[in-house]
C-alpha cells in the first residue's frame, strides 16, 4: 500500500491500525 501523508496517516493508522502501524 501506499503511504498517505502525515495528516492522512492519522486517520489511516485509525482505520487500517493493522496495516499501518508507523509512528505518528
């Protein structure tokens, strides 16, 4: 997957916490 900006991130690491699990 892609990696989203910072802010989109956020919301990223919210929804797809599995997925994305970067600092933030």
């Amino acid at each position: 997957m892609i990696e989203p900006p910072l802010k989109t991130r956020i919301k990223y690491r919210t929804s797809h916490h599995s997925t994305e699990t970067t600092e933030g």
